[in-house]
C-alpha cells in the first residue's frame, strides 16, 4: 500500500478551517484478508463488531482498525460491504419487518433499496485516522453538524460546479454514505441513522459524508477560497431582528445597477488582467496596447485616489493617525499595509476609504473610451483582481503565468533579494496556479518574448471575434 499524498498537511489544514470534532476516516476496502496484518499499528477487537463501532473507533479512539467476514457480528454489514451475501431472511423482508416496516413486503422493498459493494469482490475493510497517512484510502469518512457539511458541499462545489444529490434509506444508512461514493465515485452524505447511534455513538446532530479520496485536495482548495472570501466556519449571525443589509456583501445590493452601469449597452468587452508578481503583467499590458487596445491601470489609480489633498487619503489619516504618511506628506503604502495585512477589520476600514473613488475613476474611464469606440475591447489591469473578488466585473480574464519556480527566481533577481525572500513573500499570497484556474485566457510568459507575444495576438484575435458577434459569452 503505498503512500502517495501528505494527508497530513491537509486534514490538518480542514480541520482547522473547519473545527471538526472527530478525525476524518481513511477508508479501504480489501482483496485480499491478508493485507490486514501489513497495516502499521492496526489494532483487531477480538471481539465481534459493527460497521459504525469500528468507525468510532476510528474517529474517537484513534485506532487503526479493520476486519473480515469474522469479524463481524451481522450479516447486515458484512452484507453492506460485499464481504458475504444477504440471508433469506433479509432478502423476503423478515429482518426489517420486525422492527422497521409494518409488512414483510415493505422490508422486502427496504433490503432491496440498500445499496451493497459487489459481492466476492473484497474480503476485508480497513480504517484508520486519515491525518496519520495509515495507507491511501479509497474514500475518506467526515463527519461534522449541518453547517460543518454545508460548508464542504460548498467547498467540493467551488470548482467545477454540479447539483449534489444524496439519499438516505433510514436504518444502514452507512450504505448511502459508503457504498453510494464507491459506485458513483462522488461525494455522498447521509444521516446516521438509529444503530450508528446507539452503538456507534454518532451524536444527535452529526452526520457523515463519504468523500472519494481523490477529491479530497478539491475540497480543501475549495474550502481555502470561501474562507478568503468570508465564508467561514463557525458561521456568524447577522441577527433575526437586524437588517442584514451591512452583513451583505457592499456589492450584492446593487449587483445588477453596477454591471448595467460599467457594461453599457454598447458592444464594449472588458477584460480583466492578471497574474502573480513577477509574471509579467506589465509587459502584456504594454503587449496589449501596441495592439491598440486601450488599458486601464488600477494600480495607477489606487495612487492617484490616495494622494495629497484628496478626500480618500484625508480619512486614512484621519482614522490611522499621521504615522502613515511620509516626511513629503504622502501615503507610506508600506507601512499601511503591514498594519492591514492581518487586521480584517482595519483592511475593511481601508477599502471603504479608496475602494469607491477607485471605482468612480475606472468606471470614468471605461465610459469615456467606449464612448469613443462602442466596439471597444478594454484591457483592465487589476494585480488583486481574483484576491479581491472582481471577477464579476469583466467578462473575459486573462492571466500572465509562469511557474513558480520561475517566479521566485524572477522576484529574487527583480528586487535583490534571496529566493527564500520571495518564496517568503509569494507564500502570502494566492498561488499562480490557482488563480489561473479562474482564467478564460493564460498567457504563459515562462518563455521567449516572442512566444508571449504570440499568445497575445491570438487572445486578441479570439476577442475579437466575440465582439463581432455581438456579445461577449458567444457560447451561452
């Protein structure tokens, strides 16, 4: 059983964005019995046992476990796990009938309606807590309140979007949770049901979802991004009786005005550029507009907003005291950032000094270069562009890429500092893969300025012919 992932680094990371009370489980079916007894420190009862007791073990105890067909004091899980067939008296509806369905017809239906492993196909299960890389598992058990659930189902949604769908066929839900993520190779949750209670000991408001391994680091990806964005763990209450308008997002409330405002009613296309630092952002603006497209820089006007004698730099100082500015009476944006970096609260404060005449000044010239060109397609450069959540506002992203091997190296020789200096620096910020992974457009600037121009006339060329045809999501 060879270990080929960190699970470490990463359950601990969940449950630290998370708060789970109990570990998450590595679970793994077997071919063969034998490979039990090649598990490190795996621990057997010597007593028979349920399904959900060797799962408590697990995730309360700490153990690494596991059993066979031995093992086990019901054919109801051995039966769930393919480990030996359901008997007669399942099958017809006599087992179920005595305590969960009023007829042997309805318990028939019931047993049917489980979903099983395949039969003959595993001789042994194997569990043990995933944070301690017991062996690579097939899927991995989590079990947390509604809301810890919620925010994994949002999390496994983040990329790559689809309605989650789950069942639960009342007692043995295990196998709506277990074996449904086995057969359909997606995340299933389930309620515990009466027996996980009673003998496993799942409490009253837990419950369980079955997550193939696989999507484990998806999950975790998916997880780090709501928290960027506020979506967090434990949720906070915005309170019944208040109105919950200040706990909106500022730009939920005019969504709509803001994108009919920016957008027009003309053929313009607005697209938004990005990258990490050192990829060179700058050098496919400047690419851009040698192609006569015009560029708008937001890091030239979140300058110019704040400089001597305007309204947005009168109301940092006012609120940071004059240690923020410098002997020329300018704002020192070094030290404000360090006194932001990790005081959410004052990086608020900060935003909703320059954020709206930072708007009020792009939006300005976004008018005024469509008003010239209704076909315009308006390359916007914006370095936070993704950190900051402004996707919404452009209808097609590009971002300038290079490994980030290769931007450390460029950062070190750009600034003169040591790689473990840069590589210091970009840690504090979101990786380059990740945000290309928001990217309509990715201008890989690793090579020959020639090859980046490339790919910058094709962008353009491919916008284009979006604007010609007389809208910017030509596939909708």
């Amino acid at each position: 059983m060879k270990k080929q992932t960190d699970w470490e680094k990463l359950v601990r990371r969940m449950e630290l964005l998370v708060r789970l009370k109990s570990f998450p489980i590595a679970f793994k079916m077997l071919e063969k019995k034998e490979e039990l007894d090649k598990i490190p420190f795996i621990r057997r009862t010597g007593h028979k046992v349920t399904l959900c007791q060797l799962i408590t073990l697990v995730r309360n105890f700490d153990w690494t476990t596991g059993g066979d067909l031995d093992d086990f004091l019901f054919p109801t899980c051995t039966s769930i796990l393919g480990l030996r067939d359901a008997p007669n008296t399942h099958k017809n509806g006599t087992f179920r009938s005595i305590i969960w369905v009023q007829t042997k017809k309805d318990g028939k239906k019931y047993e049917e309606s489980i979903p099983r492993l395949p039969l003959g196909k595993y001789e042994a299960v194997a569990m043990g807590p995933l944070v301690y890389n017991p062996f690579e598992p097939d899927i991995v058990l989590i079990y947390g309140n509604p809301a810890q659930m919620m925010l994994l189902i949002n999390s496994l949604q983040f990329e790559d979007y689809e309605v989650m769908q789950f069942y639960c066929v009342g007692e043995s839900s295990c196998s709506d949770a277990i074996v449904r993520c086995y057969e359909t190779g997606k995340p299933s949750l389930s309620i515990p049901c009466y027996g996980e209670r009673r003998y496993g000991h799942a409490q009253d408001d837990e419950m369980v979802m079955a997550v193939p391994a696989a999507m484990m680091e998806k999950a975790l990806r998916g997880m780090e991004h709501l928290y960027r964005k506020g979506v967090r763990y434990p949720i906070s209450f915005a309170g019944a009786q208040m109105d919950p308008s200040p706990a909106f997002p500022e730009v939920y409330k005019d969504l709509d005005k803001m994108i009919e405002t920016l957008k027009g009613k003309d053929n313009r296309l607005l697209l938004g550029v990005t990258g990490g630092i050192a990829s060179g952002k700058t050098t496919v603006t400047e690419m851009l507009k040698a192609l006569g497209t015009p560029v708008i820089d937001l890091d030239v006007i979140a300058r110019q907003v704040v400089e001597p004698g305007t309204p947005a730099l009168k109301k940092i100082v006012d609120y940071f005291g004059k240690q923020v500015l410098k002997e020329d009476g300018t704002l020192d944006r070094k030290k404000v950032s360090g006194i932001v970096f990790r005081d959410i609260e004052k990086r608020k404060k900060l935003e909703s000094f320059t954020h709206p005449p930072i708007y009020e000044e792009f939006f300005k010239q976004v008018h005024e270069i469509a008003g010239k060109d209704p076909d315009a397609i308006i390359a916007v450069a914006v370095p936070l562009l993704v950190e900051l959540n402004l996707q919404y506002m452009f209808d097609k992203l590009l971002v300038v890429y290079i490994p980030q091997e290769e931007q450390i190296k460029r950062l070190a020789e750009r600034d003169k500092i040591s790689e473990v200096e840069a590589a210091n620096i970009l840690g504090s910020q979101l990786p380059i893969d990740e945000k290309a992974g928001y990217a309509d457009y990715i201008v890989n600037n690793e090579n020959s300025f020639e090859e980046t121009r490339k790919q910058v006339e094709n962008v353009m060329q491919s916008l284009k012919k979006i604007t010609s045809r007389g809208s910017a999501y030509p596939e909708d």
